[in-house]
C-alpha cells in the first residue's frame, strides 16, 4: 500500500492458484505489476488475489496503482490476455502496449499444422523480432509467410493478424529493447511462486494465498531495491 512515484516501463502477469472458498474449489487469480524507475531500478509496485473475473479484477488493479500515485507509465509489457488488454484500454488508453515476445512464440506453436512443425515455428517468430529494426522484422514476416503459406497457413494466418503487436519495443532506446519485450521481471516471482506453491497445492483460504505470494513479493523487491540497476537510462 506504499505511495508509488513515477515509472517508465510496467510489466503485468496473472498466475493461478487453487483455493478451498465457501465450499468448493476455485480458481484464485494472483495479479502482480512491476515497474522499472526513472532510474533503472525494478520495483514490485503491487500483488492482488481475488476471484472476480478477469477484466474487473484488473481494472480494479490498475486503478488502485493511479490512486498509489503510479504515474508516467510509456509502455505496458504483458501478455495478450483479453481482460487485462481490456482493462488497459479503460484505465490507460494513451500508454503504448507491448505483447510478451515469450508468450507470443509459445502460441505459434498451438496454431502448426503438427507437433513435430512446433519448434520449427516457434524459432521463426523469434527469429522475426530479433531482427535489427521494425523495417527488417517486417521483411522477416514476409520471408516467412512465402516459406509456410502452403504448409502452414492457419499459422500464418495467425501470424499476420497477431505480427503488429510484438513490434511496439522497436520504438524505445535500442539498449532496453531484450528487457522490454518480454514480462521476464514478473515472471521471477511468478517462478518462486510456483516453486513454494507446489508444496502447498490447495490452500484453504484466499487469504493465505495472498499472504504467501506478497511475501514472495516483498523478499523480491527488497533484493531489487539493493542489487544492480535494471536499465541503463543514459
């Protein structure tokens, strides 16, 4: 609940756990947003579970990090779900998007012809955003729609609809571009939480996931806040 300040760049990231709630068992969603500093430190700025549906929950989210006095935000890094794009688009409609590039080659692999073409695709979609700039990436797209438009055209498909969204890092300082295209600070946590969780495997309260992922947050950040900076921002 600390007052928060100015931040360049927010990465967002869901993870679920199950929980024992009134009876039965659901699906708790654990919401987490990092931000990196004017300075190139990385903070974690906020952690919130709760079982409403996706696009209130991080509406709400978002909201409370404005009222904290999160400000200055030049682009959101997240994957591509649909209610947090939703609830970006609410609550911070002028702050560019990025889609997580790892999640993004993850998903060309659920649109091959076969599972043998998976990680054949997955390499070309990274292959495309490690290109050395917007116009090169764009070449790289149609290379690659040439060579699969026969053998894989639903990935294609895909690819060509869903391309635009993975390019918004290319605007930024070329030092940020491998951190900024990828939710990799949130994913930290989201490791350590799985690594603590998988002991647990249902908890009997919301509550007590709560106060086991922002314990998990709270370590973090502190071992931010007194290790190395991030970002260079010269």
């Amino acid at each position: 609940n600390r007052e928060l300040g100015e931040y360049l760049y927010l990465y967002l990231d869901a993870q679920y756990e199950k929980v024992r709630h009134e009876g039965c068992v659901r699906s708790l969603a654990c919401l987490k947003a990092v931000g990196v500093t004017k300075d190139g430190r990385r903070e974690v700025l906020g952690i919130s579970c709760s079982l409403s549906e996706a696009e209130v929950h991080w509406r709400e989210f978002l909201q409370e990090l404005q009222k904290r006095g999160m400000h200055g935000v030049k682009l959101v890094i997240s994957d591509a779900h649909e209610g947090l794009k939703a609830a970006k688009t609410a609550v911070m409609p002028s702050v560019k998007w990025q889609r997580c590039l790892f999640h993004l080659a993850q998903n060309a692999g659920h649109h091959a012809p076969s599972k043998s073409m998976q990680k054949e695709l997955q390499g070309k979609v990274k292959q495309i955003y490690s290109a050395i700039n917007r116009e090169e990436a764009e070449q790289r797209l149609k290379k690659v729609l040439e060579t699969y438009g026969d053998k894989a055209e639903k990935f294609c498909s895909w690819l060509e609809e869903n391309f635009i969204e993975g390019l918004t890092f290319y605007s930024y300082p070329e030092a940020h571009w491998k951190k900024i295209r990828t939710v990799n600070p949130v994913e930290r946590i989201n490791k350590e939480q799985k690594r603590r969780t998988r002991v647990a495997g249902l908890f009997p309260s919301i509550e007590s996931c709560e106060r086991l992922v922002i314990s998990i947050g709270i370590r973090i950040h502190e071992e931010w806040a007194t290790g190395k900076k991030y970002l260079t921002m010269e």
